[in-house]
C-alpha cells in the first residue's frame, strides 16, 4: 500500500455557510470546491486551510448517511481520506487481505475523484476513505 | 492566522498497539514517536502514513479526557491539529477574537510540542488544536 498521505478530513455539518464561514473567519480557509452529491444525500465544500484540506459535509435529508451521522452522533469529524499512488491497486490489496470495505471496487466521489471507503470497523472506529491524487 | 495546514489527525483508541498494528497493517503506517502524558493521562504513538502524520491516544484510566471520550462515543476521531507557523500569535488571534478556547495559552503537549485546544463549541463539535511546527 503506497499512500501520499491525508487527503482531507471529513467533517458533518448541519450549516454548511455556517460551518464555512467559521473556518475562514477562526483559520483562514479558502473556499476551493462546492460540489453535490445527490445519489449520496451530501452537499460539500472542500476547504484548503495552509497546504491541507478540509472537506464539510452537510446531508440533503435526514435520511441519508450523514444525515443519521448528525443525528446519532452530532456534527464533527467524519472520516478520514489517505492518499493512494493508484487506488484501485490501494483497494485490491485491501480487499485480498480480507478488510471489511464499505466500497468493494473504486467509484465516482466529490470532486469527481475515484474513492473507496474502508469500513469503521476495521479501523478501530475510523471511517476512512483512499483516494486517487486531485 | 498563518496556518501551514493539518499537522496530525487525533484518533481515540483502547487498545494502542492493537490499533498501531492495524495502522501498520492496513495502510503501511510507520511509527514516528512514542510519549505519555501522565497528566493528562495518556499514551500516545505518532504515526507517519505516507507524508502525513495520525497520532492514536490510548487513555491510561476511565477517568481522563480520553477515557471519557471512549465511554461516551467509542473509539474514533478525536482531533485535528492545525500546525501554526507562531503558535503563540495564534492562540492570542483566537483568543482576541473571542473565540471558546480550552487553553487560553499554549502548554507543553506531546512529543514536547506546544499546543492549545480550542473547543469544540467554536468549531461545529472538532475538538481542533494548534500546533507549533514540530
């Protein structure tokens, strides 16, 4: 597994204006991307914060995964994304160890980027995303 | 606020080297450091994954910041540290601001940086920390 490094980290918001302004306003962040993903439920905002990235991610509904996210648990850090030189070789060698992956095969995720989500469970509690370099 | 970006990722977990071999494992995590902070009543191990850096936190009792975390959510994101190119400009920004910090001053965190918290209150629920360059 050849990893860059953290991608971004995924935080649940309810407001994302709100949540944006907060991080321009307390860190400096700059706005880089908005994009919407109906299929998912999730509007999102990546944010650069000096060299490192920030994705907000606020649901369409209650019934969608960040939504029941905001309501078991409230808004806070989501997931974690590393990095993969090539991620589909990143998730096949995931999948032959036999790690539980929520995403059996990369797909389309924000920001048009191929990502894979390793599950929770496999991970001591932490959802973590591999994505192909932006 | 000059921010450099993400200096560590925060995880929560209970067993350390169980979630360092996963770590290992999984996503071909080096360890950096190892450190306690009796005080604040944890062990921690840094981790290098690719250029970035996870940092996992184990609590040494039930009673400790950590130990409560686990109890109350399980194991799993904790924080983000921010890495300020002054650490002490910073804190006096957010604090000037009027922004609910944990720490009013930066003290003396692990691997012998200096940190401040500020809660989690002022940033949508993350617990976010800034870190003077290691």
């Amino acid at each position: 597994m050849r990893l860059r490094g953290v991608h971004h980290v995924g935080i649940a918001v309810s407001d994302l204006d709100e949540a944006v302004a907060t991080w321009e306003r307390l860190f400096g962040a700059r706005v880089e991307y908005r994009d919407a993903l109906d299929e998912q439920g999730v509007d999102a905002v990546s944010l650069l914060v000096g060299e490192s990235r920030i994705e907000l991610l606020a649901p369409t509904g209650d019934d969608t995964p960040v939504g029941r996210f905001l309501a078991r648990r409230g808004p806070g850090m989501h997931h974690v994304a590393l990095e993969a030189h090539d991620v589909h070789e990143a998730v096949r060698e995931l999948a032959s160890a036999g790690v539980h992956l929520v995403d059996t095969a990369p797909r389309r995720g924000l920001f048009g980027l191929e990502v894979a989500f390793v599950h929770p469970d496999a991970v001591h509690g932490v959802l973590t995303e591999v994505v192909a370099g932006g």
